[in-house]
C-alpha cells in the first residue's frame, strides 16, 4: 500500500466540488439522514483473486447516502481488499461497483471521487498542516484566495486553527489523524474511505477521537466507510456494520442488530461476550444439554438434531433478583458460583453446573445486586436461561461431543430464531 497521501480525486468530476454541506451552508441544505436514503455505493458479487487464493468472494452490500459504515472482522477477513477495489487501488477479479448511479468498477482512482485515510497518518513531513490540506487543492488548480479560505475552514472543522503553520512532526499522532482526513475531506469528494484510521492511537486518543470523527461525519452528511477489527469502534460509530470472514460477508446490519441477532455462529462469536452450549433437539422445541432440558420455543426443529445454544453472560437472569417473576420462567438451574470478575459497575460471574461440565456458564449482574443477595464464590445460585434470548444454530457435527457446554464453535450453522 502506498505510504503516500493519495491525491484525492474528484477533477475528473468537474474539478473542485462546492463545499460539503455543513461548511458554510444553511442547516436546511443538510442530507437527509432518514433510514430510506438511497443506495449511493453499491458493491454486486465482487470477488477477489490473488493468483489462487480467493480474498473476497461474491461480496455484495449497499451503503446509503450520507451513512457511515464500518467494515468489521478478523485479520485478513479482506477489508482492505474490498477497501481497496472500492477505490479502484486494487480492482476487483469479478463483480461491480456502483457510486452515485455510475458505474466505477473499471476506472483507475483518480477517475472515481474519493477522500481516503490510512492506518499511517501519511502526511508530508516537508509540508506544514495547512500546506498537506492545501495539496489536493493546489494541484487541481483551485485559486489561492479560494485554498486559504477552505483550509481555514477544515482547520476550524478539525479544531486546530492555532496549528496550520507547525509541521507533522511537531503534532500528536491524534492531530495528525485529524489533518489527514481533513485533507480528505477538502476537495468535498462523496465517498470518504479510511483504513483502520485510529489504530495507532493510544486507546484514550482513540476513543475520544472516533467520537470527534462519528460527529463530523454526521455535521457534514459524507458517505463514509470505515475498516476496522475494533468491535467497540465499530458498534460505537457506525449506522451499520458488515461483518467480515474469511472474505465473505457474514451479517450487515446496525449495531443493535449484529449484537441482539447475530445471523451466524461466528457473529454470534465475534461479537461481545457469549456463552455456547451443545445440544440435541427433543420434543420438537426443546434443547437437551448434558442432564438438562431447555425450551427453545422455536418451530421447525427436527428431533435429534445437533444444535448449539447462545446466550449472552447478561441475559443470564437470576432468579432470586426477582422471585416473583422468576416462577413464570422455564429454563431454571441451581448452579454454583465458582469465580467472580469485576467489570466497574458490573460484575461477571462464571458458574458451575453438571450440564456444563467443560466451561463454566458466564453470567453478568450488577454490582448492586451483588451485594444484595451477597453473591460470593461457593454461593449456590439459582439462574435462568429465558427462551427468547437463546440463540439457535445448527452444529457442524464434525465440531465435537453432543453434550456439554463448549468453548465457542467457529463457524456455520443456520440460525432458528
Ligand atoms: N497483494 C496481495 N497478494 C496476495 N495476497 C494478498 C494481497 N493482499 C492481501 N492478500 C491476502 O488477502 C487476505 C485479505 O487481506 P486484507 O488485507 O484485505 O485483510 P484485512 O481484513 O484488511 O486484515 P487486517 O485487519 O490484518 O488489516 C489476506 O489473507 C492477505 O494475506
Ligand atoms: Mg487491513
């Protein structure tokens, strides 16, 4: 990948768009941020070769206009393959892209109207702030008056009036970030790409940073797609996320989405904490796991066949936190606290029951209730599993005994929900 700041496209779009809406224009000019905004990128069947390893293959998602869109998954699950061919650095073997209603698949970078930043700030350490944002402007002709006035402005936008005259090296790697998309973001292109932007950030820089960029992205309504394998980045920024595996996209949907209904054993994995448990299908709608019988309240399960169960450690329910209501839900077990893990305000307890006889069962309480039933370890526990929060995947038999809970099983399965 080139370490160079990519020179932002858009002259072969009709030289120097107006400004981003946002920039010196009436709040009544904003994009819509509606949920039925219109596709405006649109990736079909795109697959990727390298000589005969396969990086991507039938990729197909949308990203609306305006709608910030995180790539997320493993290393070398292909986000920045697919990254790359949106913006024509690295072309697809197969498959289109469309942006805006053209279609881009075929046309080198320059010709395609992008903004892009990488994991490494790439800002010319010759040049001071206000020339690397200036640069892309320059070079496509823009006259001075009109440069100085739009570097003036991204520097207000990014909050570092004060800087324009220092060079890179004498800014933090957080300002640099920041003069880096700003620099992207100068010539208005539609589309803004970034690659793993804040990784090289120390982690308080790095959150309060994607805060910083989650806001300017919605001031200023520009299409943006993000990759990153941060799972917090991603569920605290984007209005969507694709979830990527081994260059395939496993889920999109919105951060609650992904979370609350993982479509796949390895969303459901990849994803905040989980607990998995084999089991076999008995009575049509139940799960039996080691000695005991779940109720999954699920249709179309067939007896005897292999299924693995999902919970969340903070679905996991206690019952004495609530007697009375606890009565109305199946799915009860006594177990035994074996090991507590304090979160700040929360607190995660691993318990021990026969059914689980490889790995305890997490579950998540708060502290306050902790000290109230005066949870400690060796305490005998009575918790619940509650139907619906149980996730039901088909199990790849091959992956292991038919009973017992189970460290997480890795990938595949339909989803019974
Ligand atoms: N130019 C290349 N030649 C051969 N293989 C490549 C090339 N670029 C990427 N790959 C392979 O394609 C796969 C996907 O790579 P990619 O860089 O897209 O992963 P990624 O999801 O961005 O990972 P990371 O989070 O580590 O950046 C990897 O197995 C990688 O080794
Ligand atoms: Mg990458």
């Amino acid at each position: 990948m080139s370490q160079h700041p990519i020179d932002i496209p858009g002259a072969a779009l009709g030289g120097i768009a107006p400004l981003p809406p946002g920039v010196g224009q009436s709040e009544a000019q904003l994009p819509s941020v509606r949920p039925e905004r219109a596709p405006y990128l649109v990736v079909s069947n795109v697959s990727k070769m390298f000589k005969d390893f396969t990086a991507l293959k039938n990729v197909s998602l949308d990203v609306r206009e305006g709608e910030f869109v995180c790539f997320l998954g493993p290393s070398g699950c292909g986000k920045t393959t697919l990254l790359r061919a949106i913006a024509g650095l690295d072309i697809q073997s197969s498959g289109t892209i469309h942006q805006g209603g053209r279609d881009i698949s075929a046309l080198p970078p320059e010709e395609r109207d992008f903004g892009i930043v990488f994991q490494s700030y790439a800002l010319f350490p010759n040049l001071t702030v206000r020339q690397n944002i200036a640069f892309g402007l320059e070079n496509r002709g823009m006259k001075r008056a009109d440069v100085t006035a739009r570097v003036d402005e991204l520097l207000a936008l990014i909050d570092l009036a004060a800087h324009g005259h220092k060079y890179p090296s004498q800014i933090s790697g957080g300002q640099q970030q920041r003069v880096a998309l700003a620099r992207a973001l100068a010539p208005s292109p539609g589309l803004i790409l970034l690659d793993e932007p804040l990784s090289a950030l120390d982690a308080k820089v790095r959150i309060h940073l994607r805060q910083e960029l989650k806001q300017l992205q919605a001031q200023l309504g520009v299409t943006t797609v993000m990759v990153t394998h941060d799972q917090d980045e991603a569920l605290s920024i984007a209005d969507r996320i694709v979830v990527m595996n081994m260059g395939v996209v496993e889920q999109v949907g919105t951060p609650q989405e992904i979370y609350d209904v993982p479509a796949s054993q390895f969303v459901a994995d990849f994803i905040g904490a989980m607990n998995f448990m084999e089991g076999t299908v008995v009575n049509g709608s139940d799960a039996r796991v080691g000695d005991v019988t779940f109720a999954l309240r699920r249709d179309g399960l067939a007896n005897g066949a292999a299924v693995v169960l999902a919970i969340r450690p903070e679905d996991v329910l206690v019952a004495d936190a609530d007697p009375q209501s606890a009565l109305l839900h199946p799915n009860r077990i006594a177990a035994e606290v074996e090991n507590l893990e304090f979160l700040g305000s929360y607190l995660r307890m691993y318990l021990r029951h026969p059914a689980f006889p490889a790995k305890p069962l997490v579950a998540q309480t708060t502290q306050t209730l902790a000290r109230a039933l005066q949870i400690v370890p060796g305490k005998r526990l009575d918790v619940i599993l509650p139907p619906e929060r149980l996730r039901v995947f088909d199990r790849l038999v091959a992956h292991g005994p038919a009973s017992g809970a189970t460290s997480t099983v890795a990938k595949g399965g339909t989803v019974h929900d």
